[in-house]
C-alpha cells in the first residue's frame, strides 16, 4: 500500500474533501499497478494462430498489442474485481455476465466492462483464421433465410458497425434452439451475453483493433474483416445455437 490507512486517515482528516478523494483514488491506483492480478479465475488463452496470420486483412503487431495488452488487461482486471467475491468468481463468464444485476454495485461496472470485454475478445480470437472458407450448410440457410443472402448480412453488419458512436462492437446474435439471426450493436464491452442471447460472431470496432493499420477508415476494416473470418468455427457456433446452448 501507498499509505497506511492510520496515516492516511491522520492526514485526511486536515484536508479538504476534494483533496481527500483525490489522495485515495491516487491511493487506489496505486495499490491495482502495484499488486499483480489474481492468477484466476478467468484465463487469457492463447491466439490461436500466430499473429500474423491475419495479414495483410489484420496487422500482426495490431493483433500482439489486442490480443497481449487490451485482452489480458480485461481478464487482468476481471480476476481483480473479484479477487473478494467467492461465490461470483466460481460462476461461469457466461452467468456471470447474465446476472450483473446481482453483483455487489461497488465491482458492477468493472465487471460488466473487463468481463464483456473478456467474453468479446475471447470470441473475436476464435472465429478468425486464415483461409476461412464460405458458409455452408444449415448456416448458410439460415443467413439465406435471415437476411436474403450472405452480401446482405454482411452488408448490414458493416453499416451497423460503421454507424455505432465510439467504441463498441458488431453481432450477429442468435436464439437458442431456433435459425433466427439479428444483427445488433452494443455500446463498450456489452455483449448480447448480458441478456441470456448467445452471439454467433462478432467485430471489434474500437480503434485499437484497426487504427495502426486503417487509422480513422473503420469501413475500410469492416469490409476487409470478412477475409478473416472462419466460418467452420462460426457453424460450430451455429450448432450448439441449434442445441439451445449460450456460450461464450
Ligand atoms: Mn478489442
């Protein structure tokens, strides 16, 4: 610790509050860069490609400092929030993220943002890859029958993207157990996850997951994204959809 709580309480007492609440968050600060995250609960998996497996759609040093930095910094976080809450840091990301209405408000806000960003990216990593092939299948049906074709969802999901204000995130979202798919966006790190609806894919649209490479031209990177992505891994996640199943 920074301060001893006596020797802080000792000099508080002589300052004004404004000065008091600054020297404790300054205190606070201090205590999170200095005392390593928990180990657990939550994991940062590793890619799993190598960086640069996305190039030339996704930068490989884009892809370390996403990945190695703003993720780990989210689990990091995460397991920080909870480092005093037993009984949340055994749930499931998944019930963790639909129940936040039941965590303690003092942790709420870092745990809807570094767990929604943990799910987000955890998901994001997945349904990447390179030579990612074309839908098929009951998820091309499905799309067919959601959208008109696979040009049209991929057309609403970029200007959906494109119009989200800042930073935030493009889904489409599936429905347990049914071929409904609905595209949405979602401020921060929000998720669909947050209320019970299970994500069949996702894009990143914060500027730390384009701007190296396309700067201010997030419809330049929503476009070239589609080059990424995987779709044997997205029909998984179509499956257990079908299967009724809300997974990260
Ligand atoms: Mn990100």
């Amino acid at each position: 610790m920074l301060f001893s709580r006596r020797a802080f309480m000792t000099s508080a007492a002589a300052m004004p509050v404004g000065i008091m609440a600054a020297s404790g968050a300054i205190a606070l600060i201090g205590q999170a860069m200095a005392q390593p995250a928990p180990d657990g609960p939550h994991k940062l998996a590793p890619l799993p490609y190598a960086a640069n497996a996305l190039e030339p759609h996704i930068d490989a040093q884009t892809m370390e400092i996403h990945h190695g930095r703003h993720h780990k910094a989210y689990v990091d976080n995460l397991n920080r929030a909870l480092a005093d809450q037993p009984a949340l840091a055994a749930l499931a990301l998944t019930d963790l993220l639909k129940r936040l209405n039941e965590v303690p408000e003092n942790i709420r806000i870092a745990v809807r943002n570094n767990g929604g960003g943990h799910a987000n990216h955890t998901m994001f990593w997945t349904i990447m890859g390179a030579n990612g092939g074309a839908p098929s299948g009951a998820l091309l049906a499905a799309i067919d029958k959601n959208f008109g074709s696979v040009e049209n969802m991929q057309q609403a999901f970029n200007d959906a993207g494109a119009r989200q204000f800042g930073a935030g995130w493009v889904f489409v979202q599936g429905t347990p157990g049914s071929d409904k798919l609905e595209i949405v966006s979602r401020p921060n790190q929000d998720t669909p996850l947050m209320e019970g609806r299970p994500v069949l894919m996702g894009n990143d649209v914060w500027e730390h997951a384009y701007y190296l490479k396309y700067q201010n031209r997030r419809a330049d990177y929503l476009k070239a994204w589609w080059n990424v992505v995987n779709w044997s891994a997205v029909a998984k996640r179509y499956e257990a959809i079908q299967a009724g199943k809300v997974e990260i």
